[in-house]
C-alpha cells in the first residue's frame, strides 16, 4: 500500500466558523435522483473500504445497480443530522472527517466516535427510524448519501444472503468501534488513554494508505477531551508531556509520532500501528 502524509491545516481552518448549520434535509425528488457519473463508486478513493460499494451504481446508466446514491459535500461546522431528526439515509464518507456525539442531560456534548473515509454514518437509525444521535463534520467533508428507500429496493434487486451480509458487516464494524470506545474510556490512567487513543488513530491513517506517523487532528482538544472523558487542560497537558518526553511532536494540529513502541507500552496492550 502506498503510504502518503494528509495535508496539514491551520488551527484557522476550523475554527473560523463560529455558528453551526442546521442539519442537511434530503427531499425525495434528490434522494432518488438520477446518478452523477462523475462522482460514481468507480471514482472513489474510499472505495476499497466501502462496504457498501457492490450496491452502488457501477456505470453511468446505473444498470446493475441496486441502489441509485448522490455525493454532498459539508463545510466544517456543518450537521449530516440531529439528534431525533427522522432517518433518511446513511452515509459512507468519501473523504474528510466526522463525530458523532449526543447530547446529556445537562446540556454538555459527549462525542461518540469520530469517523474517517469509508466509514458509514447513521447506523443507528436502523429499524427506529429516526437518529439517536448527531453527526457533524470537523472539515470539509464529502459523503456518499445512501437514501432508506433505495436500500429497501435493494433487496428486491439483489439476494436476501447478499443484503444480510452486508447489514451484517456494518453492524459488525460498529459493534467494534463500541468495543473499542468502552475499552478505552474506560482507561483509568489519562496518558494511557491518550497513548491508545494516538495510537488508534495511527493505525487508521495507515489502513487509509497515508502515513501512521505524521497525521493531522481534525478534532479539536475539547472534542477529544469529551471522548475520552478528561478534561481539555489535561488532554493539552499530556501532549505537551508526550513530546517533552520525545514521543511526538505536536505543532498546532498536526502531529508527528517519533516513538510508537513508548506509546504501545504507556497503553498497556499490543495496538496495531
């Protein structure tokens, strides 16, 4: 696989934006609408992680395919949807990032997950309809919109095995992430949290062909704070130990690992890098 390093962005280029968007409304008429062959699954970077990509429009007739998508863009700062906001669609992100997160009972924001290209958002309206949870892109950030209606016709095109099996791998790929969430919130130690968290995403960089040692933080402090529920003083707080003590270098939002074996050790467990 051909390693590449993301291009860096300024702290400015996420934090310009200082109100947030409403969530996208889909109509039925753009859900179902004709295929934009330039943007089709044949184009697409994120493909070989798509595991949706079989039931996608294969050319640009879209004969054969069983489910007809549309691509959107969103601007950092910009919600895919809201909380309680009626299911429409799920989405494989193409390209950028974004978080999913809920909001408690005091009002605070508690970040799920953050998702990259060739994750799929919105799993969790399945079978009730509507989200129990928000998504919200954390830069520029191109999804491919899936629309409900296209996956229930998508069973009558395709085998009930073929469909189960991909429901099933979703499923399955979320099940994991939840594991991997719990396992590590629930990290008594900060820096060992922040050790498997770097080390997390690494090991996603680099499944994605980019580099696992030098990446950009989408996120900011706070968001990566609530996520792993420290405070943001103390995720800033040990970054700044991280690199005194020569295990990275952090300049703004990018970061750069110098020492993956230190940082598997102060994790306390064997993370794929």
């Amino acid at each position: 696989m051909t390693t590449a390093t993301l291009e860096m962005k300024p702290e400015s280029a996420h934090t310009a934006s200082t109100t947030t968007p409403c969530a996208v409304s889909w109509s039925t008429a753009e859900l179902v609408g004709f295929p934009d062959p330039a943007k089709s699954c044949c184009d697409c970077l994120s493909r070989a992680r798509c595991p949706v990509s079989h039931l996608m429009t294969a050319d640009s007739s879209g004969q054969g395919a069983a489910v007809v998508s549309r691509s959107h863009t969103l601007t950092h700062g910009e919600h895919l949807f809201r909380e309680s906001d009626k299911a429409e669609a799920l989405y494989v992100v193409k390209s950028g990032s974004a978080k999913v997160y809920f909001t408690s009972e005091d009002g605070s924001e508690q970040v799920v997950a953050f998702y990259m290209p060739g994750d799929v958002l919105g799993l969790d309206a399945l079978g009730v309809e509507q989200h129990s949870s928000s998504a919200l892109a954390l830069e520029s950030t191109s999804v491919c919109v899936i629309p409900m209606a296209g996956l229930e016709k998508a069973c009558e095109k395709i085998s009930a095995s073929g469909w189960h099996h991909c429901l099933y791998q979703l499923l399955s790929r979320e099940l994991i992430r939840g594991h991997q969430t719990m396992e590590l919130i629930t990290k008594k130690d900060a820096e060992t949290k922040m050790a498997s968290f770097l080390l997390n995403l690494s090991g996603q960089f680099k499944e994605r062909g980019y580099s696992a040692s030098r990446f950009n933080l989408s996120m900011k402090r706070s968001e990566i704070g609530s996520h792993l529920g420290l405070a943001v003083e103390t995720v800033s707080r040990i970054l700044t130990r991280f690199q005194e003590d020569g295990l990275i270098h952090v300049e703004r939002r990018q970061v750069q690992i110098f020492d993956h074996s230190a940082l598997e050790a102060l994790a306390g467990c064997g993370v794929e890098y």
